[in-house]
C-alpha cells in the first residue's frame, strides 16, 4: 500500500502560539499517528506536496495520478492520497478518470487540525487505509473515505465549512461504511466510461466555470475567448436552466468552444426533455449545448479540463460526457 501526502488540514500545524496552522507534516507523520492500529498492512510512504488543496492545479492531480498508476503497477495493493478537504472532491475525480485500475485508491483528509481537540485525521487515515487493503473495495472506481463513511468520488462533495461529515453524496449517498476495523461497501457503483487518456494529456488548459445567478445578464461569457478559456462549463438554475437574456451568447459560444449544461443544485441529473422556453434545457441542448448528465458543475470542469488537455475534439467531448452519464446510470 502506499499513502501519498499533499498536506491540507490533517498535515497542519502552527509554527508558532497564536499563528495559524499551515500544512507542514509529510506522509511519514502522518502515518506515525495510526502506526499501532495498522494491524499487518505494509504502508510505503511519499510525501508529494506540502499545500493548501487550494493551491492544488489539475496539472498537479495529472502527475499525481501518475505517480498512483505507478505505484500500483509496481505491485502496491492499494493507495491513499491525504490532502485538504477544501478541493477532495475534484481531484478524486480526476484521479477516477485518470488512474483506471482495479485496485482501491482512496482519498481522505481532516477538518480538525492534528493540534484541534478531537482531531479527525488519524481516524480518517485508519479508515482510508483499511478501505484501500480491503478486497471488498476493488474495482469501485476512486472512493473517498472521512468519518467512518466511503462515497464514490463521482457523487460526493464538501458541504460544510467545518462538520467532521462535510462530505455527502447528495444524489445517492455513501456506498459503504468503516466500523470495527472493516470496510462494508453496500453499494457498489458501475465502471465509469474510460473517457480519458492520461498519456494524452501535457498541459490542462483553462475551463471556465460559471454559476447562474438572479438577474446576471451573463456578460462575462463575452469575454471567454479573449481571456483564454478553451471550453466552459455553465451551472444552470434546477434542472439546467438559464436567464433567456443568456440565450443568444450561450449558442454563439457553443459554436466556438465545448459548453456544457450543469445544474448548480449540485445533485440529480440535467433535464432533458421537459422544459420549451428560452434559457430551458432543451432550448439549450438544441444551441448545441452538451449535457453534464449527473455530474455537478465542477465534477464536469475536471472532465472538460482533462479532455481538452487530451487533445478531444468538440465531437469527442459531446460523446464523452454522454458515455460517463451512461455508463453510472441505468435510466430507462
Ligand atoms: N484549507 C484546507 C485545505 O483544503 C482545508 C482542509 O484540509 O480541510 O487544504
């Protein structure tokens, strides 16, 4: 097994009485902390990055991802990936798009520094560590494990400021537990579509993320173009809806870069076929708008970014989306 740490609240300390914490532990110290409830697993230790997960980029997550691949083809059983639970959420999807392996890869973090009263970081580290050594965890896909719970990255965000269960996975909830020393998965999520190839990509390109809201005319979307963004990505209100006053500049944008539609209620599918006025989601697919399906806004940002930093086509990026919807879900 192997454990690579980004730093984040759970390698957080402060240099001094009265200053603030910042990531300062490495994967060592943190493993330290659970040493003695480890039980027979073989834990290897790199220490990638001492940072806010803020200061995270998807260019840092693609290295990541393959340093995981890596160590999982030279036989690691598993890998946990701790880092600040600030961006988790999107860099284990990525890493779900990017590593494609059968054996568990698992992301946690902490919301209590290790010097906070009831620091959750050992116990989220035991968790995630037991989830990874677990046969029962194989080919889920990339799981995230915090408070005795196991969501599949594809589902689960941050909800919180700073509750020890931030995370939820609003559309299904979580697929497993962690209790005595065991994982228990219930529920078990089908292969994501493998829609990108890491070997593709050198360079993420910028992606816009643009969340409706009451009364914005949409303006920025007029400078998309001018300040470098290859592709965007628009969290509409409920089941993807825009301003009309939106409309117009949405379809000339669709012509020119991928522009995907996602709901910025952040659970529950992108409608298809109910609503007909303008700025509704069938007047939007129909300007050539491409569905996010059931992934949240920014769960959709990361397929774009990492498709478009594989080189897809705009044709490639429509089927891509449509193909990772399908592939999660069975609606008939
Ligand atoms: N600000 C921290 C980070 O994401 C929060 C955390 O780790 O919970 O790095």
């Amino acid at each position: 097994m192997t454990l690579i740490s980004l730093g984040g609240t759970i390698a957080s300390t402060a240099a001094a009485h009265g200053t603030g914490v910042v990531p300062q532990l490495g994967a060592k110290d943190l493993l330290d902390t659970v040493a003695g409830a480890l039980n027979d697993v073989e834990v290897d230790v790199v220490t990638a990055l001492r940072v806010p997960s803020g200061d995270l980029s998807l260019d840092d997550v693609v290295g990541l991802a393959r340093d995981v691949r890596e160590h999982l083809e030279h036989g690691a059983h598993g890998a946990v990936v701790a880092q600040g639970t600030d961006t988790l959420e999107e860099v284990a999807f990525a890493l779900d798009l990017l590593v494609r392996s059968d054996r568990p890869v698992v992301v946690t973090g902490a919301m209590r520094h290790p010097s906070d009263v009831g620091a959750d970081g050992p116990a989220n580290l035991l968790g995630a560590i037991t989830v990874a050594a677990s046969p029962s965890a194989r080919s889920l896909g990339v799981l995230v494990a915090l408070s005795d719970e196991v969501h599949a990255a594809r589902f689960v965000r941050k909800t919180n400021t700073t509750n020890v269960s931030t995370f939820a996975s609003p559309t299904t909830g979580p697929i497993g537990r962690v209790a005595e020393g065991l994982a228990r998965i219930y529920l078990r999520p089908p292969r994501l579509y493998d829609a990108v190839d890491v070997a593709r990509i050198d360079r993420v390109p910028p992606v816009l993320l643009f969340s409706c809201a009451v009364g914005d005319d949409g303006r920025l979307l007029e400078r998309v173009s001018d300040l470098g963004y290859m592709g965007v990505v628009v969290e509409g209100f409920g089941g993807g809806h825009v301003p009309a006053i939106m409309v117009q500049r949405l379809g000339e944008l669709a012509a020119r870069v991928p522009v995907v539609l996602a709901s910025r209620t952040g659970a529950g599918d992108v409608l298809a076929s109910t609503y007909g006025y303008d700025g509704s989601e069938r007047d939007l697919l129909g300007r050539g708008l491409i569905s996010a399906g059931f992934l949240d806004g920014r769960k959709s940002r990361v397929l774009l970014s990492l498709l478009l930093g594989a080189h897809a086509d705009a044709a490639e990026v429509a089927n891509a989306f449509a193909r990772v919807h399908r592939s999660a879900t069975t609606a008939r």
